[in-house]
C-alpha cells in the first residue's frame, strides 16, 4: 500500500471529521475507488465505520486469465500477501459492504468474494463486532450505464447500484441497516446516541432516510 499517501489521507480525515463533528465516516469508492475504499480501510480502520466498495477489487489478483494480463503466479502471490497482512485489519470496520458483478470482466469477483470471505473469517475468529456482506449485480444489470455498447465489459453499474430508484434496495437499505446495528465509533465519546438522534429529528430527515 501506498503508506505515506494513505498516512497523509487519513490524518486529514480525521481532523475533518472532528472539525465537522460527523456523525458516521465511510469509506466508498467506484472501480478504482473501490480498491480506494478497501486500502483505506486496511490503512486506518478505527477511523471508519464503514467500507463500501463497488466493483472494486485488491491489490494482485488470483485469477489465472485476468483481463488486464497480470502475470502469474506472482500476482497471486501478491494477492494472498495482502490478504494476510491488509485485509483482515478489515474485521476492524463495523460495516464492510462489496457491491460487485459475478460477470465483471474488468474486476475480478472471484477476488472480492475472496476480500469479503477473509474479513468475515477474521471477525468469527477474533470475535470481531463487523458485519461484512457480498452483493451480487445480476448480469442484466451489469452493463446498464451503458446498455447500447457493443463491447461488454459488464463494468457499466455505477448507476443502478448508487443513484438509480432501484440503488435503495440493491445497496442503500443494507447499509443503513447495518450502519444502526454498528456500535458507535469516533464521536461516540464525544456525543451519545440520544443526540445523534435529536440531532436527525431537528433536521427532519429521521423518518425519511434512518426509520
């Protein structure tokens, strides 16, 4: 990983997160943001409440033929290496969601169900409060930003999984249910449940976004 950077990054998280004094921080990221995603949270995972990445992957892979001809065995070595020594610092986040095509010819999904399945191992073993789950795009989704391509990469669910009506149920509802199960971390010492929620009440958004 990217040490000096990530060191950077996350210091500057966490003076923003206290400046703001935010209520939950979340890693989230698209593609290469979703290896963004996931390297932050191995980085620094006391800081997030939780990991989301979409069509992301790790850093290696294990696939033998992967699009992008990375060469093999050393690049599932590499994979395994990270997670053994980045990934399981993962169970360390309450909430870590991957939101990924089986189809994926751009993002290996053999990978990130490897990523999840690691994480949830950890937390059974360590005893670990961290919920990790693998959502599965159909493959009639799978190239819906852009369906009248004739090349399919079945990349293309930015929008399906994020911002379409249908992104509540395919992500958003998972997350904020696990996110209320999630213990409290960051400000938890600084400000209690009760006035997270007063807070929601004043705003108005309780009832439509967090019942």
């Amino acid at each position: 990983l990217h040490h000096n950077f990530l060191s950077a990054f996350t210091q500057k998280i966490r003076e923003l997160s206290s400046w703001y004094s935010a209520e939950r921080i979340i890693a989230m990221g698209y593609s290469m943001g979703g290896f963004g995603a996931f390297q932050l949270g191995c980085f620094a995972p006391e800081i997030f409440d939780a990991v989301v990445s979409v069509a992301g992957y790790g850093l290696g892979t294990s696939e033998p033929n992967s699009g992008y001809g990375a060469p093999q065995p050393a690049s599932g070595e590499i994979f395994e290496d990270f997670l053994e020594t980045e990934v399981c610092k993962l169970a360390q986040v309450p909430v870590v969601i991957a939101v990924h095509a089986p189809s994926d010819l751009c993002s290996s999904f053999r990978d990130v169900n490897a990523i999840i399945s690691k994480v949830q191992d950890v937390a059974w073993k360590t005893y670990a409060w961290s919920r990790a789950m693998l959502i599965e795009v159909p493959e009639n989704m799978a190239n819906s930003d852009h369906p009248g391509k004739k090349k399919k990469s079945n990349h293309s669910y930015f929008n399906c999984t994020l911002l379409h009506n249908g992104s509540e149920k395919m992500l958003w509802g998972d997350l904020r249910r696990l996110l209320e199960e999630a213990e409290w971390r960051g400000l938890q010492n600084q400000c209690s449940q009760s006035s997270w929620e007063d807070s929601w009440e004043r705003r108005g958004w309780r009832d439509r976004r967090w019942s």
